[in-house]
C-alpha cells in the first residue's frame, strides 16, 4: 500500500485519559467517568486505553497511574489498558517493574508501559517526589536499562542473585517510549521500541520526531518494523459550531496552565475571544493547531490529513471535554468516521 492511499481503517485508534476532574466534580466522579468511558470505547473498537501521570494538578485525577490502570484494566475485558506514560525519572526501575509486573500478573496479554522522561509536575513537585532538581532527564537511558533488566527473563542456570522483580521478571510487558520532542524518538528507535509522539500538545515537533524515529530505527527482538503512535486531541460533535462551543473547555485549560492559575475543566463559554489577549491567541493556536474539532466530517477530513501527513500506525485520540456525556458522543462520532 503506498503512503497516499493509507486509510483510517488501515490503523488502530486509541485512547488517551487523564481522567479529568472538572469544575464542581470530585476525583471520585472523574474515576466512574472514566470507567464508563472505557467500557464504552472497548464496545465501540478502540484497541488500548492509556492514563497519564500528572502531578498536582487541579484537572487531573490520574497522579497514581498504576493503580488507575488496575481499575479500568479490572472493568474492561478485552482492551490493552497502559501508562501514557509513566514518568520514570519520578520512579525507582524496580518499583516500576513490581507495579507492572502485578498489573501483568491479574491482566495477562492486556497491559502496556509508556514511559516518559519529563516530570510531568513543576519544581516543588518534583521535590516533593524527592527528585533531583538538577535532573535534565539526560539519565532516561539508564533508568530504562535497569527497568527492562528487572523485567527480563532468566535462563534457569543464571545464579539468583541481586535485586529482582518479583512479579515482573520474565513477564511480557510491552514498553513504548514516549514524547514531545526528538530525544525519546532516537532512543526507541535506537532500541526497536515503538514510539508514541504527544502531537496533542506539542504539533511543531511532530514530523521532526516521526523522522527521526524511523530513520534511526533498528530492528529487535521486539519490532521488525518501526511502529509509531501520535497523541490527537479531538473534539466531536454532532456540528462544527457545537464541537467548536465544547471546545472552548480544552482552550480554557491550556490557557490557564500558561497563565500559571491551574484549575479544574471548566464549563465551555459562548465567546472566548472575549477571554484571552492576542498573544495568548497565537500561543494556544499554535500550541494546539493539530487538534482536530468539529463535525463527523470535519473530523473524518481532519483525521485523514494528520494520517496523510505523518504516516502514523495509530492514533491515540484525547478529548478534553467538560461534559461526560458530550466526551462519549465525541469518541463514538470517532468510532463512526473510522470504517468511511
């Protein structure tokens, strides 16, 4: 098949959950919400199911990623159910493996482990998780050789000594590096680990990262071939003006993660021009221009040219949207335009 006639059917679509907590909601609520919205998505064809860890944040209730995950793999039956990602610079490699080799053990086949390298918190998070603050995540590489080294299987005649993962060791835990930029593109690649790019939020990297990626891959007894994923934000809805109305939670989140006044998902709002400044404007723009919003159409058409542009053999699609009902509509609008 050659690049020009690849198909949204041609690939598998994911999901990508922060478990929101929005304005007037609880953690609780975010959790049922959650769920509901992975059983739903399991019926409607969505291959895996990834939450993010973040850090004291008032609209995201997934800090405690590996216990989430055990939560929505427990109410799920078929779907792969992952980390999108684990912030390893945050972790010891052994407690890593002993988590995912737990979730593992109870999911066999049905858990996957994306890594980050970023904090996924600002610096007084980071102290609080007792990071170095000097860290850069220069140390990535190695933090991630020691954690596919507790997973590893032992031949029966290798002395058992050391530390070792228990459970974790020898379990077949597929381990996607995750990113934003070029660094974690050229080290899955260098290792035949697939890759999943975070275009949801950082767009101007995109095509550079998806090159480099494949450019340098190699294969290994992991991947033959080089496999890459790309984070999409997505709002759907039954029109282009209403989707473009939900939308407005979205924008409103990330401006105020600019403005450094970190809420909850708030409520859409009829005008936000009247919200933001003109550099607030083209910093949001260009900081989500790969996000696709609007009708069935629009998002089929949206879709299709972000698959035409990039290449990618699956899509991960997140919507940040304020009303769970309206997020279900969302996703199904997307299971809808997938098979056009």
């Amino acid at each position: 098949m050659s690049e020009s006639t690849k198909l949204l059917r041609d690939i598998k679509r994911s999901v990508l959950d922060l478990s929101p907590i929005v304005q007037g909601g609880t953690a609780s609520d975010s959790y049922r919400n959650s769920l509901d919205l992975a059983q739903h998505v399991e019926n409607w064809g969505f291959h895996r199911y990834w939450l993010a860890e973040h850090h004291s944040m008032p609209s995201v209730a997934s800090s405690a990623t590996s216990v989430l995950i055990g939560h929505i793999a427990g109410g799920t039956k078929t779907m792969r159910v992952g980390s999108g990602g684990i912030m390893l610079p945050n972790h010891a490699p052994l407690v890593i493996a002993e988590q995912f080799g737990t979730l593992a053990s109870l999911y066999p086949g049905r858990i996957d482990l994306g890594l980050g390298r970023a904090p996924g918190s600002d610096q007084r998070t980071m102290r609080a998780l007792r990071r170095d603050l000097r860290s850069t995540g220069d140390d990535f590489p190695e933090l991630l050789e020691e954690l596919r080294d507790y997973l590893r299987p032992r031949p029966e005649d290798e002395p058992a000594k050391g530390v070792r993962a228990i459970p974790g060791e020898g379990l077949d835990i597929p381990i996607w590096l995750l990113g934003s930029s070029d660094f974690s593109a050229r080290l899955a690649g260098q290792l035949g680990l697939p890759f999943a790019f975070a275009g949801h939020f950082s767009p101007n990297y995109m095509q550079t990262a998806m090159h480099t990626y494949r450019n340098s891959f190699r294969p290994s007894e992991v991947l033959d071939e080089p496999y890459a994923m790309l984070g999409v934000n997505v709002v759907a809805a039954d029109t282009d003006e209403r989707a473009s109305y939900l939308a407005s939670s979205l924008y409103l989140t990330f401006l105020n993660l600019i403005r450094g006044d970190l809420k909850p998902i708030q409520p859409p709002v009829d005008n936000i021009e009247e919200l933001w400044t003109d550099f607030e404007k083209l910093t949001l723009n260009a900081q989500l221009r790969s996000s696709v919003i609007g009708s069935p159409e629009t998002v089929q058409k949206g879709l299709q040219s972000l698959l035409d542009a990039t290449q990618a053999d699956e899509f991960m699609i997140t919507s940040n949207i304020y009303d769970h009902a309206e997020r279900l509509r969302s996703y199904e609008i997307v299971a809808d335009v997938w098979n056009l």
